[in-house]
C-alpha cells in the first residue's frame, strides 16, 4: 500500500421496505446533507452548524451486498451520542434528484477502551453502486426523535477481502524469526502471544478457523488498536484450542510509521484496526473495522467452528 494511501486513511473515522421514488427534499435533505470528514478519534469533526444531531460516515468503504454499516453521531455540543434508540433509512440516490428507499434498519453501539472509541453499526445490504443516502433518527427518553442525513458511496467490492472471498496467504513474521523477542513483532504493552504461525500456516489445509487481527497498539489512528487486540486477546482465552489466531502490525520493526507492513498491502487495508474471521477452507465469513467488542465478534467465530 502506497504512503500516501496511508495518511489519506488516517482522515478517516478510526428487512426492504419497498418505497416509491421521493422527492430528494424529503427523502434525504435538498441534495443530501454533505458528511462531515469521516470520524477517526484522529480528526474530531465539527456538527453541522445548528443541527441537534450529526452523523459521521465510520466504515471507510461500503460495497455491493454484505456490509457491516458503521456511523459515529455527533451532538450540539460535538460529543459522542452513546446511547439511545436509533433508527436508520437507506435511499438510493438517482441523477433527476430523487432518492427511492431501499431498507430499514436499526444500529447497536459497539464500543472497546470506554465509551468515547465507539461506533454505531448496523447490518446492511446494498444491491446497488453509485451515490446513497442514509437518514439517521434517535430516539432518546419522552424527547422528539432527533435527525441526522448523510450521503455515501456504494462500491462495487470491497478493496480489503470481502464476504465469501479467499483471505490472503501472507507470509506473517514468527516469533521463532525474531528469537522469540516479541517487542520486534508486536507493540502491545505488553506484547501479545499471537505470534507463534504466520497467517499463511494458519490457512493451510486441514488447520483450524482463523481469527486475523490487523492493528497496531502504538500508532493506531483510532485510538482502538489496543483495545481492539485485548477483545481478539479476550476470544482466545476462550477459543484458542478450536481456532488459531494470529496478530499483525500495521507496520514493521522498529514501528516509527515509517514502513507499512507487507501484509497489509497485500490485504489492501484502508484502515485500522481489522478483524477477519476466516473459516478452514480460507474464506473470509466476517469482517470488522474499528470498534468491534468480543461479544459482537463471538457470534462471527462460533459460525465458522460449528
């Protein structure tokens, strides 16, 4: 992955009801309202003027079918909304300047290291590219439902591995290549055991499902990394004997940011953290980007072990 890729990625945030073709004035805001930078804890986007509630695109690509939908709400006074009911509609967006709803649906806020590194996210399907749009409603107490609308980009696949497809072979480094000294493979504090097979021995035939966790404790964009590999951490106390699990950092030894690690490229990541749930035959089945709690990912690693 180019450079340049990764500083462009560190401004990123680390059931179908049928309906007839609305008026994009009241489908989704005169031309949908323009989304606020996207939400890593690097860059703390400012509301929309004189809006009670702003959402912040959170998943740094949305494609074709499958997708784990992720939005960061903003209040008035620019704080993280980490409660509530909240509610979204999806609208494709057409050139004569009407939005047609697709779907329904609802968001669960998943947080790891405390309330404020968290997302809101939705299961969500897209059966179609170009431009969509999203309307966001809160409902909080006896209060008003609150509104939020934004527009994002539906690509036609995913540029890190997708649902139901291989996950990359990459030639991971070992603990055993580095003399069994942990602080060159991981910046955990401390480092963490995930280290023993690389990613390409845990995909070879006959081995268990995968856990791949992506993300770099010390230099995380989010803010999530560690918290992240302490939920991965959490699931191997509990799976490490049915599944292997295998951690990589963004970038290599000596971690000054300088060098992004060769798997990374070759996985395309265009952020961090990532975890990829992989089953025995090497098919990507899950995905999570950011924030992504043990008890959201649970389910993702008992489907591949059953």
């Amino acid at each position: 992955m180019p450079t340049t890729r990764r500083q462009a990625a560190r401004l990123l945030l680390g059931g179908v009801a049928a309906g007839a073709a609305l008026p994009l004035l009241a489908a989704c805001q005169s031309a949908v309202a323009p989304t606020p930078t996207a939400a890593n804890s690097l860059v703390k986007p400012k509301p929309v003027a004189g809006a009670d509630l702003t959402a912040v695109q959170a998943s740094s690509e949305i494609a074709l079918g499958r997708n784990r939908f992720a939005v960061g709400l903003l209040d008035a006074r620019n704080q993280p909304v980490t409660t509530g009911t909240v509610k979204l509609e999806f609208f494709k967006l057409k050139p004569d300047g009407t939005g047609e709803k697709k779907a329904d649906g609802s968001a669960a806020f998943r947080s790891v290291g405390g309330q404020s590194k968290g997302i809101w996210v939705s299961p969500a399907q897209f059966g179609e590219t170009g431009p969509w749009g999203a309307q966001i409603s809160l409902i909080s107490g006896s209060d008003a439902p609150r509104v939020a609308r934004m527009n994002f980009e539906v690509r036609d696949k995913f540029s890190a591995p997708g649902y139901g497809e291989p996950a990359v072979r990459s030639a991971t480094p070992m603990d055993r290549e580095v003399g069994g000294d942990l602080s060159r493979l991981c910046t955990n504090k401390p480092p963490c055991i995930l280290h023993s097979m690389s990613i390409a021995q845990a995909l070879e035939p006959g081995q268990k499902p995968l856990v791949a966790a992506f993300a770099t404790p010390a230099l995380c964009t989010s803010a999530t990394c560690g918290p992240e590999l302490d939920a991965v951490l959490q699931l191997h106390q509990t799976y490490g004997e049915r599944a292997n699990f295998v951690h990589v950092e963004i970038y290599e030894y000596p971690f000054d940011g300088a060098k992004v690690a060769k798997a990374v490229d070759e996985w395309h990541l265009p952020s961090d953290p990532w975890i990829f749930v992989v089953d025995k035959t090497g098919i990507v089945r899950d995905r999570f980007e950011g924030a992504a709690p043990a008890e959201e990912m649970e389910p993702a690693l008992n489907a591949v072990l059953t």
